[in-house]
C-alpha cells in the first residue's frame, strides 16, 4: 500500500505540477505573443523590459549588453519595419485608387459626353437634313 501511495502522490504531484507549469507558461506565452506581436504595443514592449529587468536582475547584470543590444534593436527593428511598411503600403495603395477612379471617371465622363454630342450632332444632322 504504502508503494501504491507512493506512485499515486508521485503521479498526481508531477502530473498538477507540469500541468500548471505548462498552462502557466502557455498563457503567459500566450498573451505575450498576442500582444507584443500582434497589437504591436510598445506598452507592453516596455513592461516587458522592465519585468526582465526587476524578476531576471541577478542575470541581468551579467547579459545586460545582451540584453540592451536585443532590446534596443529589436524594438529598432519593429518600428523601422512597421513604419515603412504600413508607409509603402499605404502609399502605394492611394496612389494606386486615386489613379484608378481618376482614369476611370475621366474615361467614363469623357465617353458619356462624346456618345451625347454624337447623338444630338447626328441626329440634328438628320433631322434637318430629311426634313
């Protein structure tokens, strides 16, 4: 009994350890990538630097040109990135609409005032003309 004892708390103690530590570091993982990554917030970049900095401070001593040098390239990359992207982007985007509506509202009034001149000059031109 005493062995049957022994591997039941050995199994659920290992099991509700690994258990927590996973969905601790799932959730964490989680909410960490959906919002550095995906809303993009430097809040959250920032709080995570300084959460680095008070919870990791004996270790950041030792990596701190690690750490400074990640951070600050990192973060260097993400706005350079973002920045021309969404710029390109979005410049290449209007001036691609603005073309497109300009060629085609100008084709459009352009042909419907040639097709109505056309209309009324032939058939003015008729009408005196058989009449």
């Amino acid at each position: 009994m005493s062995l049957v004892f022994f591997f039941f708390f050995f199994f659920f103690f290992f099991f509700f350890f690994f258990f927590f530590v996973y969905f601790f570091f799932f959730f964490f993982f989680f909410f960490f990538f959906f919002f550095f990554f995906f809303l993009k917030s430097f809040f959250f970049f920032f709080f995570f630097f300084f959460f680095f900095f008070f919870f990791f401070l004996p270790y950041f001593f030792f990596f701190f040109f690690f750490f400074f040098f990640f951070f600050f390239f990192f973060f260097l990359y993400r706005f350079f990135f973002f920045f021309f992207f969404f710029f390109f982007f979005f410049f290449f985007f209007f001036r691609f609409c603005f073309f497109f509506f300009f060629f085609f509202f100008f084709f459009f009034f352009f042909f419907f005032f040639f097709f109505i001149f056309f209309f009324f000059f032939f058939f003015f031109f008729f009408f005196f003309f058989f009449f």
